[in-house]
C-alpha cells in the first residue's frame, strides 16, 4: 500500500512538472509547443497573387529556354524565388486549385461554380483579423464561376467577411471574360482602393488548350507574361505598394503530359503534367536570385501570406515557405 501510495505520489509530482513548465506536446495541434513560431516582423504589407491559369509545365520553366515566358524567366525570378516542381497534390482542374491555394486544403469542388468550398480562406481569415471591410481583400478573375472564392460552405462563415469580387462578364459572377477586359478592370482596382490581399485569375492559356489552339495556347502564354511584368511595374510604380509588397505567380493546375491522353487539350487527373507548375516571389522580404528544386506545393501559399501580414489561419494544411525568405 506504501508503495503504491509513493508511485502515485511520484507520477502527480512528474505530471505537474511537465504541465508547469511547458514541456511535452500540445493536445490542440499535436505538435511539440517548442515548436510555436516567434513573432517575426516583415516589410509586406500587401500580397498579390498572380494565378495564370493552366500552362504546362514544359512550356515554362520546365524548357530551358523558357522561350515563352521571357520575362518570368529572365526579369522577374532573378528579382526573388524561383521554385521548380512546385504542385498541386490535389484535384486539377481549376476551382479545386484555386481552392487549395486560398484556403490551404484540398478538396474536390465542382468545376462548374455550383459549389462552395468547404473551409475559409485566407480572404475571410484576414479581415476578421484585421477586422477590415470587403474592399481591403479582393478576388479578381477572368473567370465567373471563381466567384466561389470569396465565401465557404462553412455555417461558422459562410456570408461573412466576404471578400470583394469582380469575376466573369463585367465582373458579375458569369461566364468568361478575356483577359485584357481582367487586367483592366484589375488595375482600376489595385489604384483605387489599394487593397492588402488580392487574387487574380487570367484563364487565356487555359482556354486555349481546351480549345486545342496550339499557337494561341503558346501566344497566351506569352501574353500572360507579358502582364505578369505590367503588374509588377505597376507595383514598383505605385507609391503605396512600392517596397511594402509581395508578388507570387503561379498556377491552378497543369496540362496532360505530351502523350499522355490528349496532351495539352486537357487536364484534371494525376499525371505529373497536370500536378506540375511553378511558384515565382518577389517582394523585399523574399531571397534574390534564389532557385528552390520541389518541396512545395498549393497549400503552403495561404500559410506562408498568414505569416507574412500577420493573421491567423487555423484550418490550413500547408507550411509555410521558409526557404524563400531573407
């Protein structure tokens, strides 16, 4: 009876050390709490995000020429981070990528914009933080059924803080819009309200594969670098986001592998084609002239914006992208 008394004893005594001093794992996350971020001050304080819908990957940086994309390859990834065999481990088609990259999960969601995603974004995420109003986030896009984006089928969130959005025919939530209608309407936003949390979806390249337009499939490609550089001028340009933002181009998903079903018309399973994309940053807490080969993918962008302007995210899968920063 001592003996059992003496152990019982012993083990209250151990568990109130572990729980006084902080040690051991937390029962909310289940990771060690050693391993809790300290705080970090960064200089971003807007992101833009670039999602040029749906180019292969073996159209842009995975030639060595990157023939088509001359400024992404020779202007502005020398000016931040480059990552190669960047992914989509998710869905491929285009409202299921976009949904991993705004809300740090996969999931499959209809593609035809009838369905909402099933967690918030980092859109909704941010303004309750900040406890900012709709026109501070916005969700721009060529394509209307995108409007998805800026609400969740969650009832914890659903319908509120709604980010602001202009997708599809003038900006009405329907159909498709050509991309030079998107990048105006674009820049009349960026200028007018300046807003801290911005997508934009330019579907060209995408429409075109569908459309099995070689040429202008190419053509688009170009064309879409060529904005990707306007929108980074218009940056630098800009006296409210000069030095204090943060640029990430990427994509929602690639294209079929060349002899892999139809090749580049389409998209939409597992092939390394349509998993394979790339991630370009630059902002002034980004690395210069840094190449990353793999090791990241959709889910990392939402979490690496919530470290970088401060707010909390706490249903994202993904990491944040330590590598790229200063």
């Amino acid at each position: 009876m001592i003996l059992i008394r003496t152990y019982r004893y012993r083990l209250l005594a151990l568990l109130s050390v572990i729980l006084y001093t902080g040690l051991g794992f937390s029962f909310q996350s289940g990771k060690c709490k050693d391993e809790v971020r300290p705080f970090r001050e960064y200089k971003t304080k807007y992101v833009i995000v670039l999602i040029i819908d749906g180019p292969r990957y073996s159209e842009t940086f995975g030639d060595s020429s990157c023939q088509y994309i001359p400024n992404l390859a020779n202007v502005l990834a020398p000016q931040g981070v480059l990552i190669k065999d960047f992914k989509n481990n998710g869905t491929t088609t285009t409202n299921s990528g976009h949904t991993a990259i705004c809300t740090g999960r996969y999931q499959s969601v209809k593609n035809d914009g009838s369905e909402l995603p099933k967690f918030p974004s980092m859109f909704q995420y941010y303004l309750h933080d900040k406890n900012l109003d709709s026109t501070h986030a916005w969700v721009i896009a060529s394509k209307g059924k995108l409007n998805i984006l800026a609400n969740t089928k969650n009832s914890e969130w659903k319908g509120k803080n709604v980010p602001s959005q202009f997708c599809g025919t003038n900006g009405a939530g329907e159909g498709y819009t050509d991309d030079d209608y998107t990048w105006r309407d674009a820049q009349l936003i960026l200028k007018k309200y300046h807003p801290e949390l911005v997508l934009i979806n330019l579907l060209e390249v995408d429409v075109n594969g569908h459309q099995n337009e070689w040429e202008k499939y190419l053509q688009a490609i170009k064309n879409t670098d060529e904005t990707a550089l306007e929108l980074w001028n218009l940056i630098q340009n800009d006296p409210i986001y000069k030095d204090q933002t943060t640029l990430i181009i990427t994509n929602d998903h690639g294209r079929h592998t060349e002899g892999h079903k139809n090749g580049f018309i389409n998209h939409g399973d597992n092939c390394e084609g349509c998993r394979t994309m790339y991630f370009v940053g630059i902002g002034p807490d980004f690395k210069k002239n840094q190449v990353i080969n793999g090791g990241f993918d959709q889910l990392d962008i939402s979490a690496t914006i919530a470290e970088m302007l401060h707010f909390d995210m706490p249903t994202t899968r993904g990491q944040i992208i330590e590598l790229i920063f200063n």
